[in-house]
C-alpha cells in the first residue's frame, strides 16, 4: 500500500514471527514456499474474512459520504480501496482453493455503523473503526502464522500490513499514537449513551416489575418508577462524572511529575525516549538522534512522552459532559418501562410495558454489538433474555415480600 514504511512492514513480520524481521523470512520459507500442496485448503474462516473486507469498504465509503473535513473524505476514499483491493485477493484465493464465493449482504452491524455516522457524524464511528482495524491485524496475523500455503500466507501478510496502516492512519486523525492493534477500547460519547441507556432500562424495568409482583395501587407504580429513574439517572451519571474527573485528575499529576522529571533529570528523559524509539524499530543512532531533536523543544518533549511512556490520550468527553451524557441516557432508558402507565389503563400497561421494555432491551442489546463486535442478532437475544430474568426475579420477589407481609 502506498505510504507504508519499512518500519510497519517489519513491525507485523516480526508480529508474525513472534521474533526478529529474519525469523519472519524464515518461516516464511519453510512453512510456505516448500509445500506442496496444489490448492490452498479454504474454510468457514475465509467466508467470514471475505465479508469483513466487503462491509470494510461499504462502511468506510459511507463515512467519506457524510464527512466534512477534506483530508478525511480522501482518507475514508483511499482506505475504501484498498478494501476493494482486499476482497479482489479473497476471491481469487477462493477461485484457487474450489470454494463458492460466499452470498454477501451488507451486515446489520455495518449498516448500524454507517446511520450513526450519518446522525452522529464519523468521530463517533471511528474508535469503533479503529478497534476493529486491530481486531483485522490480529486475526490475519493468526492465519499468516498458521497458513502452509504460500498464497493464503502471502494474502494474510499483505492484508494485516494494510490493516496495520489503516489503523495508524485512523488513530492519527483521531489524535492518538502508538500501536492501535494492542488495544481494543473504544468510548466517547456513543458509548456513553448506550451503556447509560442500557443501566437505567434494565435497572428499572426490575424495579417496576417487582412493584407489580407486590399488587400495589396502580398510582404506586408511577410513583415509583419515577423514583426510580431519576434515582438512577442521578446515580449514573454523578458516578460518570466523578470516575470521569478522578481518571483527569491521575492523569494531570502524572503529566506534571513527568513535566518535573524532564526539568530535574533531562539527560534521563532524553535516554528514555531514545529507547521508545529504537523499541519502534529505529537504530540506536537514529534513535538518539530523534530523542535529542525532540527534546530541543519541551512541550513537544512533554506531550511525546505522555503519549509514548504514560499512554496518556486526551479523553473524548469532558468529565461534566460524560456524567450529563450517561445521566440522561440513563433515564431515558430508565421512563420507557413507565411511560404507559401514563397514557393506558393499568391492565393495558402492565403488558404495553413489558411488550415494550423487552423490544428496548433488544434494540439496546444490537446497539452494544458496534463496541463488542458480535452479530447484532445474538447480541440483541442476550440482552433480551437478561431483561426477562431481570424481570422475572423483580415480580417474584416482589409478591414473595407481600406474602411474608
């Protein structure tokens, strides 16, 4: 891919060798240019990779769509490409091995991505883009490692080389260094919403279900679903905020100790970025040399070390804004179990709030696959039981309490 350097390709030669760039060439060698085998022995994995690359493409064109800044759109268009690139090399693997190309569609799970970019915009896509670029490194690099034929193990290299590239290239335009494919979070504000939502639905709807299973005046009910929510809206988010605020304050005082450290001790520092850089790859001359240059300019310095040694990022939500964020996601979630108690009459409610309720946690369920990477389907069927056992065990507690009454 244009643009790689020599650095990345050695970088993912060693991730396959679990060694040096030459233990790499060697394997290489032995496991794949001396086999013998006609065909390249394909399997489910190669369906699964294949789509990947397909919904890679579609998704990444759906985010040059909708963005705005110029040097993003071409970067969405470039990365689209070399995704098409990919698949092009997945089909001719599979016209070698004898395997039916599979029947694709455009996975739910990317269709959901791209209709949060359109409503949201990209920069709430893109933590999720990033984790799942490192997620593509690692997986080819196992079938690089495990691959005999030299085709498969080529296309496997080739493919996490790129995917390596795209990672590094997404995380620079989101601000962040290092090495993308070691770590697979993403958050910001999407997260927040979802995981806000989710808390105060699940949390409430057991709440009210058991208020029901004590069989207590319909008023009751609203009573205390109300309570209820806007207990666990304040809860979530003031937790949100103060998790939020403490992690700020850590990451402020390590930042200044390591600003101290570079006033008492910059000889030390210089060495210690030095050895960051030659661990990246560069030559020990090469890498003194970087470390010296940057240390000439102590803000630069600061902010390279915070990155590089502490992993310090800046946080994509401000510590208020994170708990407004998860408090009000919270009690949205935390009114739809209540709501038509408002608007029906208690019969009709009881079942409207439950036919209700479990389509959220469904829904909810899907929406959490964009952080984890599952299907949406069984990702939505577990959150859809855990809400009925939720529920279940509310009710039966609640009428077990007033029998003992």
């Amino acid at each position: 891919m244009d643009g790689r350097s020599g650095l990345e390709n050695d970088l993912i030669r060693d991730e396959v060798s679990g060694g040096s760039t030459g233990t790499a060439h060697a394997e290489l060698a032995g496991t794949s240019g001396g086999s013998t085998e006609e065909r390249p022995q394909a399997d489910e994995t190669w369906d699964e990779h294949y789509r990947d690359e397909r919904d890679a493409a579609y998704l990444y064109r759906a985010l040059a769509a909708v963005e705005r800044k110029p040097e993003l759109v071409d970067l969405f268009e470039k990365l689209a490409v070399v995704e098409d690139r990919h698949s092009e090399r997945w089909e001719e693997l599979f016209r070698a091995s004898g395997r039916p190309l599979p029947a694709y569609r455009t996975a739910r799970r990317t269709r959901l991505l791209a209709w949060a970019a359109r409503h949201f915009g990209t920069s709430v896509v893109l933590p999720m883009m990033l984790a799942e670029e490192g997620r593509e490194v690692q997986a080819y690099l196992g079938l690089a490692r495990e691959s005999r034929h030299r085709r498969t193990h080529a296309a496997a290299l080739e493919i996490a080389t790129d995917s390596a590239v795209h990672a590094r290239e997404l995380a620079e335009a989101m601000g962040r260094d290092g090495e993308p494919w070691h770590v697979g979070g993403s958050g910001g504000y999407l997260r927040s919403v979802v995981y806000g939502f989710n808390d105060g639905l699940t949390a409430n709807f057991g709440l009210v279900a058991g208020v029901l299973g004590a069989d207590v005046a319909p008023h009751i009910v609203i009573i205390s679903g109300v309570a209820g929510a806007l207990a666990d809206a304040l809860s979530m988010g003031s937790s949100g905020y103060l998790a939020a605020k403490s992690e700020s304050e850590v990451h402020a005082h390590q930042i200044e100790i390591e600003r101290q450290e570079m006033k008492l001790m910059p000889d030390l520092e210089e060495e210690e970025l030095a050895i960051i850089y030659e661990s990246k790859g560069l030559t020990p001359q090469r890498a003194r040399e970087t470390a010296r240059a940057i240390m000439q300019e102590p803000q630069k310095a600061l902010d390279t070390m915070v990155q590089e040694e502490l992993n310090i990022h800046p946080a994509e939500l401000a510590p208020l804004r994170d708990g407004v964020v998860t408090g009000t996601a919270t009690a949205i979630g935390a009114l739809i179990p209540i709501v038509p108690f408002f608007v029906l009459t208690h019969a009709r409610a009881v079942w409207a709030s439950l036919v209700l309720s479990m389509a959220a946690h469904f829904a909810i369920g899907a929406a959490r696959s964009l952080f984890t990477g599952r299907g949406v389907w069984s990702s939505g069927r577990d959150m859809f039981v855990v809400g009925f056992g939720v529920a279940a065990i509310g009710y039966l507690i609640g009428e077990l309490i007033t029998r003992m009454l």
